[in-house]
C-alpha cells in the first residue's frame, strides 16, 4: 500500500536538531510571544472553538512564549518570536511603553534575528521557504521597510552574526564552493573578507570596543571539536586556543562572549578538559588563562552579567537543568575562589523543578528565564517574581510529568524519559528519538509526546550514546559505527520497558525527526522483527546520496563521524544507510519531509521511498514546502494527525480520537 500526498507552505512547529517538537524558536537567545495589547497579532482566543479542540490541538495552538532579546545599549528594546498568528514571527517590543509590533511576515516564518546594540535595528535572516540559504536583511525597530543589511555579501548559509557599537558586523558565511568565510562590514563600505578555509568556521563574537573578532574553526578536520582564534578586524592573528592538539585530541572549545566591558579583552570560553562541558576565562591577549571555581556534575555553560561584574551560569544534569550566579569580585578578580574575595563566588538561582531553555541577566540585576517542564507549558520569568510576558487567548493544556529510568547498556547506563498514560500498562509505546544527534531529551514541555499520551500511547525517549548532558566520553562514544550505536541503546531501553510491563511487545513504534528520523529508518532495517510501525520526520534515507546533497557544515560532520567520505570509507557509510537494510524492513513506514531541506535532502528520501515501492512495501510519505521542518503552526498539527492516524491504524485499529 502506498499513499503519497503533498503540503503547502504552510508547515508546523519546526523540526530542531533536537527533536520534532522543540520549544519556541529563537531568536539568537531570543523567543516570546506578545502580550495582549501588541499589535498586528492574531489567533485563537478563549472562544467557543477553543473549547471544542482536543487537548493535543490546544497545545499546539496555544501562543507560545519565550525568552525576549534585549539591546546591550538600550535594554528597554526587546526582540522576540511569536506564533501568535499562527506563524512563528519576529516582533519588536519597547518595554518603557509597552508597545509591540510585528517585524516580519513570511508565509514559512521567521525566527533568526537580533538587535543591533543601539536598539536602533532589527536584523533578520531571509532564506527562501526554509532553505537556510540567504542574506541578512534588517528594518528600524520603530518600523519601517526592509533593506539589505550587508549589501556585497552574496547568499550563504548562515554561519555566525555579530554587530558593533558603531555599526560595523561581523558576519560568518558558508557556500559550498567556498568552504567558510568571514566578513567585516563597515557602514557604507562594502565587505572585507578577514577569514576564509574549507573546512567548518563562524563567527563567535565581537569584543565590546570592536577590536577583536573571535572565529570558531574546525581547521585541524574535527568538526565536533572547534578551536579558537582571535583576530583583530583586519584578520590579522592576536592568538590562538586548540585543545585538539591540530586535531590529534578529542578537545572542543566554544566561545561564549567577550567582556561586555571597553579596554576588556577577557573572552569567556567553554571547554571540555575535566570530561564535561564548563566555563573559563581567557585574554587572548596577555595569553591568561583562569579556570573558575564551579564544582557541579552536569555540563555548565555561562554568560556575562551586564556590568562583567558576574557570570550568569547554566548547569544541565541528567535531563534537567538550573542557574546560578558566579561572582567574580568574591572569586577575587581572577575568576578563582582563591583570591582576596570572602565566601564562595557560586550561590543558587532559585528556579522551578524542570528545565530553563534559556535565560539573560538584565542590567537592574534580575534574571529572565524560558522555563517549563514535561507537565507544565513555558514561562518566561523573572527573579522579581515576575511573568516576563503572558500571551494572549488560549492556554496550553498540561501533560503528565516523565519519569526516570535508567537501563544498563552496551555502553554503560542509560538515561531515558517516560510519559505513562492513564490506566494499566502494558501500553501501545512510541519510542520518540531525538535529533542532533548531539542534543538530549529533557523534562521540558513537548507538545507532540503529549499529544501520544493522550491518545493512550506511552512515550519513551531515550539520550543514546551521542547526547550531549552526559559528558564528553557519551558524546565522543559516537563514531565510525554511527547509527548502529545509538540503536544499541535504544534496543536496551526497549527490553526494560517490555520486561517491566510498561510496553505491549507487539505495538511498538520507532518514531523521530532530523536524526531521529534516521535512527527510525535505520532501526526498522536492523531490527525488523521488534517494530510495528516507523515514523520518520525529515530524515536521512540514503547516506552516500545525503552526503553529496547536504550543505558543506554538514558534510564535514560527517566525515568526522565516519572518518572520512563515503569515497574514502565506503563500507562504514554502507553499513550506517538505511537504504543498505531497506529489503528487510517489515514495519509500515511513514515519513514526511519538507522539499527545500538543506540537512536531510529531499532527493536521499526519494531513493528510499522508490526501494519501498518496489517492494510493494506498506508506506505512506508526506512532502510539504518548506526546509527542516517548519514554523506555521497548521502543518504541525496536520503533520501530527497523519502520524497519529497512521500507527492507530496499524497499531491500535482504531481512528483518530
């Protein structure tokens, strides 16, 4: 049986490295959706329809919120992403007034964009129907027409933004003919090339008096392990960091900001030299570098507080995550807890149980943060005991909280998420595998798991070896048998969750988007006899044929993965296709994918589906304009009613309720 239909433009809640249903989209460190009074939106309000909706639908149509961006130099000015018009969009917002706008309109939706430090612009990336292809386009945040914001720059992928104080950007680009560049554009002047390699490359940031650049580079061939170099803006070196010792070391460094001081050259790094992710301080200049005092277990990540007095510290530990406040004058100046300070430099910010997708610390001192948790919709709050922004209309419906489980792998223990609906097991389960692969499941609000549970499905998903949250070793553990590895685990998690009477044996489904669509397809090959149904959103089919359509970033981690290109290491790209074990799929298969996909291409999965036709093989696929997923809200829901409609079918015999 085959069943092939088309969508429209009009496409759902985007696909996110991640997973098929992600938080709000955002914008750099932003997301939100307006208050009731912002002007030009749109949606469901607390009407009669609203209360003829199933719950899965309220979830997805509800207005999402966020964290709100703000200018360095003018923090009453705000960017933020709505879906308030059933569109994620950007919207400006100036909080001394309390007035909102909606900045851009496009049938596919926008989310890339960001405040120059004066407030004065709003920039945003403009792609073609979700290609990730374009150029940076920017309007004033008072409103007004669109124009080019680096006029000379031709159309890239994007690959890092960042704007000075007068003006000038700093703008990281990737082609496939040529490799990664970087640019300094001046007001008025036309572009200056300062950086170009084949391999992976971006910009990290720009130093508050716009002297120093730094670039991410994954020059050595390692592209999940960056190195660091600061240049001055005509490209000339000032220094450089590489943990990989020119590739031969498994070390990553990422850049988290430069001091948001003039005369500062402290630029504040993440690096992996204790076996997890954290933070140090490093002057590219005088060639410092000073660890910081944080002693917690999980993989910490940091921003500066406005006046560099401080840092704002982020810990993820086993799938939740909290804040903390670093004080650097308690340190001692030096960032250590071994200068002439008193009291440690590390106290608690107090945060709900759950996960914080996002925070920024506000020049009066408070914190905002996106916060929510498995059973409970996002907030943006506030250390002031505030609701950043309260959408208007409809509201989410809550879920059911996860549990945890940990299961003994092939690899060691594995942490897996678990939504139980109402009743008595063993249950129809969707295993709902994440993307990335270098991301991880956490107790944060999804819409689409709750949708599964409200329809009497238990949701297991699973952070396989690969997931980031667990340490480097976890995520490092990826490699040359990629697929193969993750699936390992996944197997184990689904032994535990039959043994354990949580899951019918018999009605058992594969499902994930992005790299979980990939695992899905994989594992509906190599494990054949433990599925009932796939599902499989915006996926990779067909390796070899991925390899050669994808964007040049990507096509580098693959061949760190891999060690090498499909030409150099046939046999592993072979055994890491699902197209190689297409034969012995014996689940029905579904899939959707959007045709302008630059990740998971269009041309791979028709090679798939024609394999399955041949066969004369159960299948359904879904085609719909636009690129890795979506952002209108309609689609997600459409997308989501098929998947259902699909498993009940062969699963549970039944319709959609």
């Amino acid at each position: 049986m085959t069943n092939e239909t088309t969508g429209s433009a009009q496409a759902p809640a985007p696909n996110s490295p991640s997973s098929p249903d992600p938080q709000t989209p955002s914008t750099g460190s932003s997301s939100s959706a307006p208050s009731t009074d912002s002007a030009g939106t749109t949606g469901i309000t607390g009407s009669t329809l609203s209360r003829d909706l199933p719950d899965w639908e309220k979830r997805f149509r509800a207005p999402r919120i966020g964290l709100p961006d703000w200018a360095e130099d003018a923090p009453d000015r705000s960017l933020f992403v709505s879906n308030a018009t059933g569109t994620f969009e950007l919207y400006a917002w100036d909080r001394a007034t309390g007035a909102q706008r909606q900045a851009t309109d496009r049938p596919n939706g926008t989310t890339d964009g960001t405040l120059s430090p004066d407030g004065e612009w709003i920039w945003w990336f403009s792609d073609t129907d979700g290609d990730e292809f374009g150029v940076w386009m920017r309007q004033p945040f008072e409103g007004g027409p669109d124009e080019p914001a680096t006029p000379g720059l031709e159309a890239s992928y994007p690959a890092g933004l960042a704007i000075g104080r007068d003006g000038t950007a700093v703008v990281g680009r990737s082609t496939d003919e040529e490799g990664s560049t970087v640019h300094v554009v001046r007001p008025g002047a036309p572009p200056v090339e300062i950086y170009r390699h084949r391999e992976s490359a971006g910009v990290g940031d720009f130093s508050h008096d716009g002297s120093l650049i730094a670039i991410e580079h994954t020059e050595h061939g390692d592209a999940m392990h960056s190195a660091i170099r600061v240049v001055r803006a005509d490209g000339s070196t000032v220094a450089e960091l590489d943990d990989t010792n020119g590739g031969a070391e498994e070390l990553g460094l990422s850049v988290m900001g430069f001091a948001p001081v003039d005369g500062d050259a402290r630029l504040l790094v993440g690096h992996q030299r204790r076996g997890r992710w954290e933070p140090m301080i490093w002057d590219p200049v005088t060639g410092v570098e000073t660890p910081l005092a944080i002693d917690l277990p999980g993989d910490v990540g940091a921003d500066w507080y406005p006046d560099g007095s401080a840092l704002l510290v982020e810990h993820e530990y086993q799938a939740r995550s909290e804040l903390w406040h670093y004080d650097l004058g308690t340190a001692g100046g030096d960032g250590t807890a071994d200068g002439a300070g008193s009291g440690h430099p590390l106290t608690r910010v107090e945060t709900p149980a759950g996960s914080v997708s996002g925070a920024t610390a506000r020049p009066d001192g408070t914190v905002e943060f996106l916060w929510s948790s498995a059973a409970q919709p996002p907030e943006v709050r506030s250390t002031s005991g505030k609701v950043v922004l309260d959408p208007p209309g409809m509201k989410a419906p809550g879920s059911v909280p996860v549990t945890d489980t940990w299961v003994e792998g092939p690899g060691g223990r594995i942490h897996a998420l678990v939504q139980r609906p109402a009743g008595e097991g063993p249950f129809p389960t969707i295993f709902e595998i994440h993307g990335g692969p270098t991301w991880h499941d956490s107790d944060t609000f999804a819409s689409s798991p709750a949708a599964w549970v409200d329809h009497g499905f238990a949701v297991v998903r699973v952070n396989y070896r690969g997931s980031t949250g667990y340490g480097r070793a976890w995520t490092d553990a990826l490699k040359h048998r990629v697929g193969l590895i993750e699936l390992e685990d996944i197997d184990a998690v689904r032994k535990w969750a039959v043994s354990s009477g949580l899951a019918d044996p018999k009605r058992l489904i594969l499902a994930g988007g992005s790299w979980g669509g990939y695992l899905t397809l994989l594992g509906l090959g190599t494990q054949p006899d433990v599925w009932a149904v796939g599902l499989a959103a915006v996926p990779v089919a067909d390796y070899v044929t991925a390899y050669n359509d994808e964007m040049e970033a990507l096509k580098a981690m693959d061949r760190t993965l891999l060690g090498g290109t499909p030409e150099e290491v046939p046999e592993r790209f072979a055994a890491s296709s699902p197209l190689t074990y297409v034969d012995e799929v014996r689940a029905p298969v579904y899939i959707s994918a959007g045709v302008n996909d630059p990740r998971c291409p269009i041309r791979q999965v028709e090679n798939y589906v024609e394999r399955l036709q041949q066969r004369g093989h159960p299948h359904e696929v879904y085609r719909y304009d636009a690129g890795h997923g979506s952002l209108v809200v309609e689609e997600r829901i459409k997308q989501v009613r098929l998947e259902l409609e699909f498993a009940q079918r062969y699963v549970t015999g039944e319709g959609e309720r």
